[in-house]
C-alpha cells in the first residue's frame, strides 16, 4: 500500500509528482518534503512560502514542520523570514537530536549556516493584498485575521513508513512573531508509523487547543477509522470552544492510518483536500460539513476553473 493526502487544493501539483514517487517506491519522508517544496514554490499560493502574505509589519514570517512517523523524529522553523524553503528547514532539523526547533533570528541563522539559500519571499502581488486589506479593515471593519490556509501533507510509502510536513504564512495581519499550529507538534501535525498521522489548518488558536492532530492520531490508534477520528475530534472540540468559550474559529483536518484509509473534516463550507494512493486515483476532493459529519465529493471543472480565475484574478488595489 501507498497514499498521500494533502490539505486545500494547492497541493495538487506536488501531491501528483509525490504520488508517482510513491508509488515507484520513494519514501514518505522526502516525498512530503517534495511536495510541500512545489506548494512554496509557487508566488500565486499566498498562504504558504514564496508569495505568502506579511505579518501586520509588512513582513513575511514563515513556519514549518516535519516529522518521521517512524522514530517519531520532528523538526520545525517559526517565524522564519527570508529563507527559500522553511520546509526544508524543518526536515533538516528533524535530523539534529538537540535544538529541533528553532524560531526567528535564530531559525534564519542556523539556515543560513548550514547553507539554505536566503530568498526574498515578499512578492509584489503579496503586498498589493496587504495594501488592500490594510484599507478594507479601515474601510469596513473587516477582521484582519480572516483567511487562512496551511499546507498540510501525509504519506505512506511501500515500506509501511509514514511522514507528515506543514507550512504556512500564518493568518493574514498576524503579529510580528506570532506562532499558530503549523509548527507545534500534536497541533498542527502528528505522525505515528504504528498507526497513522493528521494535520490540520484553520485558526491556530484554536486548533491548539484541543492538540487537534494527536487526538486524531490517538483516536485511531484506539480503533476509530480515520474519518470517524476526524469527525468526532473536530466536532466536540467545536462544541467545547462554543460553549466555553463563545465561539470557534476555522478548524479543518485531514488523515491517513497505516493502512492507507483516509479521513477528512471540517467546520467551514467548503475545505477541499487532494488525496492519492494505491486504490484511490488522484482527486482533489470539496468536504463540507452537514451537522455533526463532513461529506465530501470530487470538484467538478468548474471548480476547478473558478478555483484557477480566482488565484490569478488581478487585485483591485
Ligand atoms: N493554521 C494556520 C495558523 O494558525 C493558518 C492556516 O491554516 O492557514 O497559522
């Protein structure tokens, strides 16, 4: 068995290419690298790497994860500005045994010592987005943290290992050395051989909250299948931030067990996800919620088409 899962659309490029990989026998550790890496990659996905959207300051700090689900290894970068590929930061450090994790100043000086090419990240059209929401939140009082979407990617290789990688630009308008789940073990990320791995994307904050992929990770290792893991983790951690709290952000996730059965959940419209592996061709797939279970189906064209118009659409300063 093999299988890759990704969160939100973007993915899809780099989960196709790791998905061939896979299946010619790579490993899951570099195949989720690589993919992640096409996602950073490309200027026009504004919420991950190259083109990702600034901090309230106007810069962009970057996070990023990777673990090995087989030793359980991890490494991740916060707030990380100016380096190509955070991601392969993150996987770099997930080989040191001391100092794994590494944020700011420090993050870009250990990249830069150990050779990762410093990058200028802030696009032209990222700033445009920021002028723009700079004035729409005067204008009309818009939340400036409205908006996300985290890279999330799991695979499981031929060999029966599992990895899982992240990367954000964090929440649009954050703070200047803000961290969300993207790069905290058990938050936004979880991976176990022996059982399976999650990843999530939505509001950092509250995702933290309820160690939303280790729970599913725990779930599934308790004998739930991976949507029903899904499902309940999101749900009940829902259900608490509203009655504790008065309210929930964005929270959407996605998962694999070891045996390639996949899950997905969501408490937004409309999540998508991409998903490959030895019984499931390649689909990027719309998840909506309806009431306490998330459905989910291929997009069709004309998603695909709308989705294609939006991401290039000019922006209207
Ligand atoms: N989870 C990310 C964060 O809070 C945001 C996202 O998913 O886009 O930083």
């Amino acid at each position: 068995m093999w299988g890759i899962i990704a969160t939100w659309r973007m993915a899809l490029e780099g989960v196709s290419t790791s998905a061939t990989a896979l299946q010619a026998g790579s490993a899951a550790a570099t195949s989720v690298v690589d993919a992640v890496v096409t996602v950073e990659d490309y200027p026009l996905y504004k919420s991950v790497g190259y083109g990702g959207l600034p901090t309230e300051n106007g810069e962009v700090e970057l996070d990023a994860a990777w673990m090995d689900g087989d030793t359980l290894a991890f490494g991740a970068v916060g707030n990380l500005i100016d380096i190509a590929n955070p991601v392969k930061v993150a996987h770099a450090l997930g080989r040191q045994r001391y100092n794994s994790v590494l944020v700011g100043q420090g993050a870009r000086e250990w990249a830069l010592s150990q050779g990762f090419t410093p990058k200028t990240m802030l696009t032209d059209r990222a700033m445009q987005h920021y002028r723009k929401r700079c004035r729409e939140t005067l204008d009309k009082g818009l939340s400036p943290y409205d908006g996300h979407d985290t890279v999330g990617i799991i695979a499981l290789d031929r060999q029966g290992s599992m990895s899982v990688a992240t990367s954000t630009s964090g929440l649009f308008m954050k703070k200047r050395g803000r961290l969300g789940d993207s790069p905290i073990i058990g938050s936004g990320f979880y991976c176990d051989s022996e059982t399976g791995a999650a990843t999530a994307t939505g509001m950092g904050e509250d995702l933290m909250k309820g160690c939303t992929s280790y729970e599913i990770v725990r779930r599934m290792a308790q004998g739930m299948t991976p949507q029903q893991a899904a499902d309940s983790v999101i749900y009940e951690l829902e259900d608490k931030l509203m009655s504790r709290f008065g309210r929930a952000g964005d929270l959407s996730v996605v998962c694999m067990n070891r045996h390639g059965e996949f899950g997905a959940a969501t408490n937004i419209k409309t999540f998508s996800f991409v998903v490959a592996t030895a019984t499931q061709p390649l689909t990027v797939f719309r998840a909506d919620r309806l009431q306490e279970k998330t459905h989910y189906q291929p997009v069709d064209d004309d998603w695909m088409q709308a989705y294609n118009a939006r991401i290039r659409a000019p922006i209207e300063e």
